[in-house]
C-alpha cells in the first residue's frame, strides 16, 4: 500500500500585485525582476492568511476527490509561515472545516444531516520550500505503514508578512498562496519519495525569530525577516535538484525517458531550466506558472499541480516527479503515478 493524488485544490489572494507596481514603491523594474526570475506578478494576502488560505485549499482538494472531513485521518500543512506558533495550521484547518460541515447539518435545506467531527490527527512540518515535499513523503510513509488512508496535505505560506519590504533582492520574490491535495491509500501505480537535509548550510537562506525584549537575557536583536544569500541559493538548487531525481529515478529503476512532467519548485525559471539541461530533458515536460504567483515557497508545488491536474494534462498513467528544495537546507522529490 502506498500513497495515490486523490484530489487537488487551491487558494490564492485576490489582490495581484505586478513589477510595474513595485517598480513604483522601491527601486526595482520590471525588465530586472523578469529577466532574472521570469517572475512578472505575484498575490499578496489583504484580507486572507495563512489559515484561511490553508483551509480554502483544503476544501477545494477535498472537493475534488469527491470526500468530505470526516474522510480524513490526517491533516499535515507544510508552511515557514504561520499565522500563529500554537496552535499549528493544521489544527486550526481541522477546526475550520469541522465547523463549515457542522454548519451544514443545521442547513434547513438538509435538516436531517447528521454531523460527527473529524478527529483527523493535525501537525505542521517546515521544511521552507521543500515543506510540501516533505509533508507528502510523511503522508506517504503513514499510509505505507497502515496506519491511515487518507491524509489532506496542504502548502501554504503568506510570505508578505515575513520579507523586508525595504529589501529589493528578497521582497520582489516572493507571493502568497495555499496548494493542497488528498493522498489515498492506493495498491496502483507508483509513490515513492527521497529527501535531503544538509543543516550544515541553514545560513544562505533564514528567516530568524523576533527579539521579544526578554528582560533576563537580552538577545541580539533579529530582524525577523526573510534572509538569503541568493547565489548560494542558485548554486545549490541546480546542482541538488537534478542529482536528487536521478537519485530517485535509479532507485526505482525508472528512466527519465519515461517520465511525463516534472513539476518544480517555482522560485526561478532559470533553475528550472538548468535542472532541465542537467537532466537532458525537454522544458516542455517542466510546467512554469512562477511568472503568475511569484515563489510561494511551500504552496508553490500544489498549486502548479492544482493548476495543471484543472487544465487536463495529467492523463491516467502519467508519471511524474515533484520536487523542492530551500531553506534547512532542505530538497527532495516524489515520484508518482497519476
Ligand atoms: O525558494 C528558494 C529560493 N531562492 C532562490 O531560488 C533564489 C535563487 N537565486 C536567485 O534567483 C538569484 O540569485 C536572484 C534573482 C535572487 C538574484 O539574481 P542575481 O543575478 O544573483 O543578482 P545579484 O544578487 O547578484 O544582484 C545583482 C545586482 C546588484 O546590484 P550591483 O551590486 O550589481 O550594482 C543588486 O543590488 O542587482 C541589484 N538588485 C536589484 N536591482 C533591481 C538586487 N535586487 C534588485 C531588484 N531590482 N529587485
């Protein structure tokens, strides 16, 4: 038994927010920030955040693989930022959805549903922006252990709230946004998973805790925001990412002819298409939809696969490979059977 996509959702804020704006607010243009992260608009949460986005997702997934929550077993979100250290995400998504199904049994429309909550086990995992990977190969070894059947796997993240606006080489990055699937306990097909840690390098891309002003031990005071070394970054991705699918790929005696798209990390077009070169393969098998969203870190994996399950080009049988890789440092990839 092993983990099957039995559904795809997503949810993104309203507001777009595009490189002429920015270029109105900072120093930066938008021929600096496409032509060096085809990267051309982005959302930023206004009225949204991390929870409300997570569990808007999460509804839509589950919409998807025709389940309700009561369904669920599990709830993993994957996110660097959460509205709140406690409660996790994933435990305030349970209560959300919990209370939108109880609404419905008091639905004069539907008078006699009845309503028993789910009791789905809740946690959060930050990985950056392997979190969805990560949270996916959990889910995975959960359901290969027996333990559970269906697990709501959710990325999201309102990075707006956690850059340095007066940081041009960060800010224009990042966006926010929530993905999500269902996994099912499946005998079909193929889910397997293989991650990476290297705690070693957590400097090049960090986002450090606030100063509270303890009175006992006065800290150095930390900016609380995102921090990067951007070619670092760059240099780690195109060479990690490639020899961790190869990895994975040899593993499962797999060859890269056979797989049909490979669904990246968004955080730059040009890594994306440097692992592409690397693995000797067509950017045509690697969808790109960072132009829109910006890098959403966690979310940016199910909501390209959200986007792309939609509009119809998985078709059954398919095989594809996901993969992260960011801050911890952390990378991996899954490669699945559709
Ligand atoms: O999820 C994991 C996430 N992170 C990544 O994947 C990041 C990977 N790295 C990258 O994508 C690239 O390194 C960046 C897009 C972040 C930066 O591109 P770069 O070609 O490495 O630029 P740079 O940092 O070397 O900066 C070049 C110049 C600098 O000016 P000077 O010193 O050459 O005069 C920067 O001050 O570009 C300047 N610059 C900007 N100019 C206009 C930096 N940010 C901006 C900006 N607008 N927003």
């Amino acid at each position: 038994m092993h983990g099957k996509i039995m559904g795809t959702g997503r949810c993104v804020p309203d507001k777009v927010v595009d490189n002429d704006y920015l270029s109105t607010v900072m120093d930066t243009s938008d021929e600096w920030i496409s032509s060096r992260t085809g990267i051309r608009e982005r959302r930023i949460a206004t009225t949204e955040s991390t929870v409300t986005m997570a569990a808007g997702a999460a509804e839509n997934a589950l919409l998807s693989a025709g389940l309700g929550i009561r369904d669920v077993d599990m709830i993993l979100v994957a996110t660097a930022s959460p509205d709140n250290f406690v409660p996790g995400t994933a435990c305030e998504v349970q209560a959300i959805l919990n209370k939108e199904a109880e609404e419905v049994k008091t639905d004069p429309e539907n008078p006699s549903g009845t309503y028993e909550a789910c009791h789905a086990v809740c946690m959060d995992i930050n990985a950056a922006c392997s979190g969805f990977i990560y949270a996916l190969s959990v889910a995975n070894a959960f359901i290969q252990c027996g333990q559970y059947r269906n697990i709501l796997v959710i990325g999201v993240e309102t990075l707006s709230k956690i850059v340095d606006w007066s940081d041009r080489s960060t800010c224009v990055l990042f966006g926010d946004g929530a993905g999500a699937v269902v996994i099912g306990a499946s005998e079909d097909g193929i889910f397997r998973h293989l991650l990476h840690t290297d705690g070693s390098m957590g400097h090049v891309l960090s986002c450090h805790c606030r100063d509270n002003n303890n009175p006992v031990v006065r800290n150095e005071v930390q900016t609380g925001y995102v921090q990067m070394d951007g070619q670092e970054v760059f240099k780690f991705a195109v060479k990690r990412v490639p020899e961790c699918i190869s990895e994975l790929l040899e593993q499962n005696h797999i060859e890269k002819k056979d797989i049909n798209y490979y669904l990246l990390h968004q955080a730059n077009v040009k890594i994306i298409k440097s692992v592409a070169k690397r693995l000797g393969e067509e950017m045509e098998k690697f969808p790109v939809n960072l132009d829109k969203y910006g890098n959403t870190s966690a979310a940016s994996i199910p909501i390209l696969l959200d986007e792309c399950n939609r509009s119809g080009m998985f078709k059954k049988g398919d095989k594809l490979v996901l993969s992260g890789f960011g801050g911890g440092l952390t990378w991996g990839a899954v490669l699945l059977e559709w």
